[in-house]
C-alpha cells in the first residue's frame, strides 16, 4: 500500500493561515508557529474586546448624560429616577445622542421632568 503524503493538505491550511495573519509584524505573518500563535492571540483578544467595547460604549453614554443633565440643572441620577417617575422609557444610547447632538431636546426632555 503506497503512503500517504499530506503536502497538499499541509499547503492548504498553511496558505489560510499565513492569510489570516497578512499584516502582522515580523515572523508572525509568516512562519507557521508564529502566525498560528499570532491568530489564536488575535481571536482570544477579539472576543474579549467585543465583550469589553459594549461596557465601554456604556460608560460613555453615561459620562454625556451627566454632562448635559449637570448643564441643566440635575445629577445623572435624578434624572434617570425623574424619568423612570415620568413614565419617560428612553435608553441610555439615545438619550447620550440627544445631549451630544441635540442639547435643545435633551434640555426640553430635562425640564419636563424636574
């Protein structure tokens, strides 16, 4: 039975991986050990990151809240205690956008609830 020889295999998965680490720097974009070490880093940090970026986003929201609820005369949390009091369900996201882009509103929706 004659052997079996997995060049063809071996080029294969070598050819996806050194794609999948295209740009890296130094050896780890293009030997073996180094890219795959180098792509199973990557994506152990891109899933944390994507936890990370949602808890980041928020904390933002929160800090431009703040801002323009101190600009208007209440702290973040009397604001968010006057709305949830007011029956008034607008998330942190939207709510964050109306004090960034549109002080007008968000000054309007501040009032309504003092």
């Amino acid at each position: 039975m004659p052997r079996v020889k997995r060049g063809k295999n071996h080029l294969k998965r070598r050819k996806n991986l050194l794609k999948q680490t295209k740009g890296y720097k130094w050896g780890r974009k293009s030997k073996i050990k180094l890219a795959r070490v180098a792509m199973l880093k990557a994506g152990v940090y891109a899933y944390r990151d994507r936890r990370a970026k949602k808890r980041i986003a928020r904390q933002l929201w929160q800090i431009k809240i703040g801002a323009a609820s101190r600009a208007n005369g209440l702290s973040y949390s009397k604001l968010s205690g006057a709305l949830r009091k007011a029956k008034i369900d607008l998330d942190r996201k939207i709510l964050a956008d109306l004090a960034e882009n549109h002080p007008a509103v968000f000054a309007k929706i501040a009032e309504a609830v003092k």
